[in-house]
C-alpha cells in the first residue's frame, strides 16, 4: 500500500509539474480530451470535413439539375417596335378598276408568343443522364464518409504521438531530477576528494544530455498539440490532455480479421463501384446518339400591325423530329472512349480489391506485434530497474565506475519510454485495423452534423 501511495504522489507531482511547464510557454487553455471527442470534432468541423460535405451537396444539385430536364421547356417573348413610317405596298389593295387604294400609315408592331418543348424520346439518353448522375452522387457520398474515415484515423496518429510526446516529458523530467541529483552528489563527493573530477564531468555532461532531451520533446508535445488543435477547431493556445487509461483497454477480444467484411465496408471501394456503374450508363448515354430526337411541340402567337393586320389565338400543336446523320460516322468514337473509361474503372476497382486484403493482413499482423512487443517492453523496465540497482550498488562500493551507472540510468528511461510508446502503438494498430476494415468511425458511435 505503500508502495502504491508513493507511485501516485510521483505521478501526481510530474503531473504538476508539466502542468506549471505548459503555463510558463503561454498556453492558456487545457481540458482533457478522450479520443471520441477529438474524432467527433475532426468529423464535424475540421476544414477536410466540410470540403467533403461541400463536394456531396453540388453531386446533389447536379442530379436534381439533370431531373428538371425531365421537364417541357416554355417559354414566353414580347415585343413593341416603332417602325419609321414603312413603305407598304399591299397587292391586294388593287381596285379592279386598276386604281389603287392608299397605303396603310404604319409605325408600330406588338408580338407576343408562347413555345412550349417536351422532349419524347432522344434515345434515352435523358434517363440515362439521370441515372449516371445519380451513381455520381452515390459515389459521391462514399467518397464523403471515406474522407472521414481518413480523417478519424489522422486524429487517432495525432491522438498516439501527443501522448507519446507527454509521457516523454514527464519521465524525461523525472530523469533530470535524477540527474541533476546525481550531479549535486557527485559535486560533494569531488569536493572530499572521494571521487574525481572526470566522474562530475560525466555526470554534467548526462544533466545536460537529458535536459536537451527534455526540450526536445517540450517541442514535440507543442508542435503535435498545434497539429491536433487546427484540425479541430480550437483555439492556437488550447492544450489537449490525454488521459492515459483509454489505453488500458485490451482490445484483442475485438479483433476480427475479415477480409469480405472489410470489402463490404471500405467506402472507397463502394464508390469505385458506384463509377463502374455510372460509366456504364455514359456508355448508353453515348450509343443514344445513333437514335433520332422526337419532341412535342405547341404554340401561341399574338401580333399586331398596326393599320395592317391583327392576328390572335394563332395555335400550333405538333410533333418535331430531328436526326443527325453525321453521328452515324461519329458516334462510335464516343462509344469507344465511354467503354474504355469503363475497362479503366473495372480495373481500377481490382486493384483497389488486392490492396485492401493487403492492408488488412498487414494491420492485423501490425497489431499481433506490437502486443508482443508490448509485453517485451513490460519486461524491459523490470529489468533495466534491476540492472540499474544493482549497478548502483557495485558503484556504491567502488565495483563500477561512472560510465557503468549513467549507462544503466539510460537504458531504465529508455526502458520505461519504449514502454509508454508501446501501449500508445496497441491502440494506434488497432485503430488502424479497423480503418483498414473501413469500420473506424463506426466502432465509436458518433454525432455527425
């Protein structure tokens, strides 16, 4: 119990400690922030997020942009001219006694008219279009939450490597106590005579080791903060704390390697699919050239001239045909270059088939190792302690000299960070597994705006 009592008052302390480091650099903010949170952030607000909502939006108004074609054109025109008294000869106005009668005075004209277009058949090219639109949005929505999936994943590196950079610290500055202990003894002891003045030297030398060190990663912890903090939004000067139990949680009770699974999640994947299926349509898009276009066709006409004539509910209704025989020679170029783009999709999609089996066989093998490593690391620190005691001891009693003892001392901090960055890496490859299995964002049950 003891034991345990003193373990949390020194965590405790360089809790503290890097608390009080943080205020002196300027940051004014600091909460603690659960991965959950972050990704949820990232997903709804970072800049990557909002292009991906963006570009989904204009598929949806491109779609319902080639629907309305779906609709009759109709369209209405007015016109009123002063003419400057046109000459008018009008044949008819001849007498049969052969005198004529006297031109008309004109000088204005009104028109009105009313056009209404509805296409019949064009080949189906029309609802061709429609649907080829149509798996361009879905594909566009996949791409979307893929976007996502990506992102979620940025965080969680961001996420492990800030951890990381906060554990270095704080067993960094537990180090340099030590250190600058060892060389508050040793100065004593130089003093005395009992020890000489190369062994103080080594022991300087160590303090000033470890401190470069120290700002080393004071640096890393600022730079992977600011990272993090612009991706979601916050503040320049909030600080992310992590609370280290989310990595206590053994997660290889989750771990299901499945490739077909991993097939039917990736949405990247499922968007290729959706290309195929709209480069098929571009294909019947294209052939529809070789069909002629049939429209329906009606009208309304209103004029007057002025003196002259007055025409009033002129209505036309009829069917229009149009084919353009030079498309017969043309159009097989088109049908072409729309078959191969489809060849290009099918094939991509393929090779995106073979590399996602790949990325999961690898994360899974990822993920087995840095559990194994995770143990070894454990191990480490029991034995690099042991080593550095027993070390300490023979220095005591004039068996090791200095180099033995700073040597030991670096390879336990060594020991105890390796081990730090091991439990960040087993949730970093199990994430990475999932991201893998396209089922990252979905293992945490998010808020999406």
């Amino acid at each position: 119990m003891k034991i345990n009592t003193l373990l949390l008052l020194f965590l405790f302390l360089g809790l503290s400690n890097y608390a009080q480091d943080t205020a002196k650099q300027g940051l004014k903010d600091s909460s603690t922030l659960n991965l959950k949170e972050a990704i949820e952030l990232a997903i709804n607000k970072s800049n990557e997020a909002s292009l991906a909502n963006t570009k989904t939006q204009t598929r949806s108004l491109e779609l319902q942009s080639v629907k309305n074609n779906q609709y009759p054109d109709f369209k209405i025109s007015g016109q009123y001219l002063r003419l400057t008294n046109a000459s008018i000869n009008l044949k008819t106005n001849s007498n049969s006694g052969g005198t004529a009668n006297a031109a008309p005075k004109v000088n204005q004209l009104m028109l009105g008219q009313a056009n209404l277009n509805l296409p019949l058949f064009s080949g189906f090219k029309l609802q061709n279009n429609i649907n080829l639109s149509e798996s361009l949005y879905q594909a566009e929505l996949a791409n979307s939450s893929q976007t996502k999936e990506e992102i979620a994943m940025k965080v969680v590196e961001y996420y492990a490597n800030l951890y990381r950079a906060q554990k270095a610290v704080l067993l960094i500055q537990e180090n340099l106590k030590s250190a600058e202990q060892r060389v508050k003894d040793f100065t004593d002891l130089e003093k005395n005579g009992i020890i000489a003045r190369n062994d103080l030297l080594k022991a300087q030398l160590q303090e000033s080791k470890v401190q470069l060190t120290l700002d080393e990663a004071h640096k890393n912890v600022n730079v992977l903060n600011y990272y993090l903090v612009n991706l979601l939004k916050l503040s320049d000067d909030y600080t992310i704390g992590i609370d280290e139990h989310q990595f206590d949680n053994n997660q290889a009770i989750n771990v299901i390697r499945n490739e077909e699974e991993a097939l039917k999640n990736r949405k990247d994947l499922e968007a290729l699919h959706f290309v195929e299926k709209a480069s098929n349509y571009s294909i019947k898009v294209a052939r529809s050239g070789y069909f002629p276009s049939l429209n329906l066709v009606a009208g309304y006409t209103a004029l007057n001239l002025e003196n002259v004539v007055t025409v009033g509910n002129a209505v036309n209704l009829g069917m229009g045909i149009s084919y353009n025989l030079s498309s017969i020679f043309k159009n097989g170029k088109e049908v072409k270059i729309a078959k191969s783009k489809a060849l290009e999709t099918q094939q991509s999609e393929a090779v995106l088939t073979e590399n996602i089996k790949i990325q999961v066989q690898q994360a899974f093998e990822n993920y087995t190792l840095s559990l194994k490593q995770n143990l070894v690391y454990e191990q480490a620190i029991a034995q690099s302690s042991e080593n550095y005691r027993i070390v300490k001891d023979k220095y005591d009693n004039g068996l090791s000299n200095t180099n033995d003892l700073l040597e030991a001392d670096v390879e336990q901090l060594n020991s105890k960070i390796n081990y730090a960055y091991s439990r960040a890496n087993i949730m970093l490859k199990y994430y990475e597994m999932l991201s893998a299995s396209g089922a990252l964002t979905s293992s945490f049950n998010l808020t999406k705006n």
